[in-house]
C-alpha cells in the first residue's frame, strides 16, 4: 500500500471518529466505567450486613432523638408545634365543652333557683306561682348553660385565646414539656399514668367575660382546677424514659448511623451496591417507622376515653405532636431514593450503561441539531465538556451541602433541591460541546488525523 492510500485510509479513520462524536454525543475515547479488581474475603458481607442492619434500626432512633431534644430544647418550635391546637376545630369544641361544663357544675343553677322557690314560698308565695317557678328551673337551667357557652365558644375562637395560647406556652415551656418529659408542675400534672394540661386561666378569663356582661352569678365561681387530658396510657412511665433517654443521644445517633454507612461501603466488595442497599434500607427503616406512627396513633386512641377527651381532638393532638417526625420520615426518603439512583445509575453494564448511551445520543442528537441551525457555545462549550466530571460532583456537593445545611429539611425541600440541581446538570449537558476530533488527537493508535 503506498503511502497515498496510507494518508487516505487514516483521513477516513478520523472522519469515522468525528461522525460517531457528533451522534454519540461524547469523545470516541470515553468508555464505560467499570468495577474494579474483586475485593476478597468471607468477612466482608458479613461486616457489611451487620453494619447496614445496625445503621437501619439507628436511622429511626436518630429521627426520634432529634424530634425528642428539639421539642425539649427548642422553644420556637416547640411554640410553632403546638400553635396550630389554638384553632383546630376538633380540640376547640373540646376545650369548650369541657370549660362550659365545669362552669355550670360550679353554678348549680337548679339548686340556686330551688332555693329561691322555697324561700318564697316560706314567705307566703300562692302555689300556683310556686309550681310554675319550679317548672321554669330547667329551662332557666338550659338558658343560663346556652349563655355561658357562648360566651366560651366567643373566647376559644378568637384571636385573644390563639395569642394567650401561643404566649402562654412561650412563657411556660419548661412546664409545658411535661407532657413529654413526665415531669411535674403547676400547669401540667402526669398521675396515675394520665397527661393532662389545667384550664384554671381559661375558665377564669370566661368567669371576667361573664361577669363585665352583667351575669354577676359568675362572682360566686369558685376557683377552678380543671385538667384537659392529652394521654392516658398504662405505659406512660415506659415512655417517658425512653424520651429522656433519646433527647440524651440525639446527638451521638445520627452520627453512628452514618459511620456505619460509611464503614459498609468502605469494607464492601462493591460499593456502589452496598451503597445502594444501604440507601434502600434507609428507605425500608422510614416506612417502617412511619407505619409504627400510624399503629401508635391506633393505640393512644384507644387508650383515652371518649369521656376524658373526644377521638378528634385526641388525634388532633397526637398528629400535631408526631409532624416533625413525619416531616423527617419523607425528607430522608427522598434523599436516599436520589441517593440509591445516582448509585444505580452510574453502574458498568447492565440497564444503567444502556440509560447512559441513550442519554449520550440523545443529547448527541440535540447538539447536532443545534450546529446545523447555526447554535454553537464554542470555547465555553468546549470548557463544561472539559470540567464535566468537576461540575457534577460540585452541583451534588452544593446540594448535599443546601440539605445538611436546612434546620429542618422537609421532603418537598429535598425535592427541589434535587431538582434544581437535575437542570443545572441538564443545562450542563445541552450546552457543552465536545472538542473537534479533526484538530484534536482522540489516540495514538490512530495516528495525526490530518490537518
């Protein structure tokens, strides 16, 4: 072969290389990653499953922990926790109900006004009037209970009780966090294995209301003690010190789940799997969690009486509670599903190559379509195909580094995060272009392609 034909068969080689860039959508050169040397060893799943199993059950401990301490330690949340109660229909009905009904015990309208019938009648009052007097004790009875629950009914929906609530829990929040901790106090008494919160500065605001409005019997309320039952429950003691002893840990708990997800990946035989089947199990550990809130909900229903409180309000107050749980639980999960799909998605072989080259093409396709139609980024085009691989890993970082760095990350924040980050990636794509194999060497096997 001379060296004509030599020159010619090696111009076509190159021309070959640049077609296939421009369709493919990458340098002839890239190839597939793929797995490294086999790590041996018997112990390495066994350390792997052992730690993986151990990060899944510290994960909804860890979860807890945080859930425990902030609504401890945090007073502003712990404000913004329980704020929504001062207007939730269900524990407003209850509040009144229960206010109107203490009130009215104290009155004693019936034995008031049999009193007053009597006393007439030792003073000459004909029996006619007597009877029709005694006939108008219920009634009267019925009136006053109807004049009193408005009045409540007026004080619970308004916007006074929402800030008194609100105020009253800032001022008050070590006694408040009795209700989780156990402990007692002036405005929260746990006995005989019953929570309860007293109404005494409620009802007397009503007693004021009733009084400035001309129903000067309300002068003769006593001073009233009434509790508003939040939990009842034969295992309270159990559960408060499990409470004190996950606020004790929060700390320490998410940080040994994450050592034993980084130790599995780091001992595993592969670890882009293992990081997968950790992620994953994270996944399983929420789901498992969240179906435990929903069984103890079940649960603490149950074990309060329809007499002490109404089921709605009582989940009312046990959903308010668990939110920042449930906030934590679908947070994570988004996470670590995107987690698990980065893992897959950067696989060998299998469907995760196939995904990758049809996203090459695809985004191949778009760029040649772009260069017919005049649309070239050039030298800036040419630099985000350079630092490609750089620019991922900086968008992933800053995106882990946005959640970490959220005080309380939900799982719509994780959503939008991820996909922020998914169009700067896209973006990426779209408008980097691959260096032009005609002027540049694409391997040395291949020869100079020719000027």
């Amino acid at each position: 072969m001379s060296d004509d034909e030599v020159s010619e068969v090696e111009a076509l080689r190159a021309e070959v290389q640049r077609l296939r860039a421009e369709v493919d959508g990458a340098p002839p050169t890239v190839a597939l990653p793929v797995e490294g040397p086999a790590r041996t060893g018997w112990w390495r799943p066994v350390v792997v499953t052992l730690l993986i199993i151990l990060m899944a059950i510290l994960v909804p401990l860890s979860v807890l922990a945080r859930w425990a301490h902030d609504e401890v330690a945090d007073t502003d949340r712990y404000v913004e926790t329980l704020r929504p109660l001062a207007t939730d229909p269900a524990v407003q009905t209850a509040v009144i109900d229960r206010v109107t009904t203490e009130i009215m015990t104290r009155l004693r309208v019936d034995e008031v006004t049999g009193e007053a019938v009597d006393a007439l009648a030792d003073r000459g009052l004909p029996p006619l009037a007597s009877s029709s007097l005694k006939a108008l004790a219920t009634p009267l009875s019925d009136a006053i209970e109807g004049f009193v629950e408005k009045q409540v009914t007026a004080l619970v929906k308004s916007d006074e009780f929402e800030t008194a609530w609100v105020e009253a829990n800032r001022q008050a929040h070590t006694q408040m966090v009795a209700v989780l901790t156990g402990k007692d106090t002036d405005t929260v008494q746990v006995s005989n294995n019953t929570v309860s919160v007293n109404l005494a500065t409620i009802i007397d605001t009503v007693k004021q209301r009733l009084v400035a409005r001309g129903f000067t019997l309300a002068e003769r309320l006593p001073a009233i003690d009434a509790q508003f039952t939040i939990f009842e429950s034969d295992d309270i003691t159990k559960a408060q010190s499990g409470f004190r002893l996950l606020s004790a840990l929060n700390t320490w708990l998410p940080i040994l789940a994450l050592i034993c997800l980084i130790g599995a990946v780091a001992v595993a035989r592969s670890r882009r799997r293992t990081l997968i089947a950790g992620s994953l199990a994270v996944v399983l550990s929420m789901v498992l969690l969240g179906a435990t809130l929903n069984g103890s909900r079940e649960i603490y229903l149950n074990a309060l009486p329809s007499s002490d409180l109404p089921p709605e309000a009582a989940a009312a107050i046990y959903d308010t509670l668990v939110y920042f749980i449930r906030l934590n639980i679908r947070a994570l999960i988004v996470l670590f599903l995107a987690v698990a799909f980065i893992a897959w998605i950067t696989g060998p072989v299998g469907a995760p190559a196939a995904l990758r080259r049809s996203t090459s093409r695809a985004f191949g396709a778009v760029r040649q379509g772009g260069n017919r139609v005049g649309i070239d980024t050039g030298s800036f085009g040419i630099a985000l195909w350079t630092y490609k691989t750089p620019i991922r890993f900086g968008v992933l970082g800053l995106a882990l580094l946005l959640y970490v760095m959220r005080d309380h990350p939900t799982g719509g924040f994780a959503l939008l995060v991820l996909a922020i980050g998914g169009v700067i990636l896209l973006l990426v794509e779209l408008l980097s272009r691959p260096p032009d194999p005609a002027v540049v060497p694409t391997s040395p096997a291949a020869g100079p392609p020719p000027s």
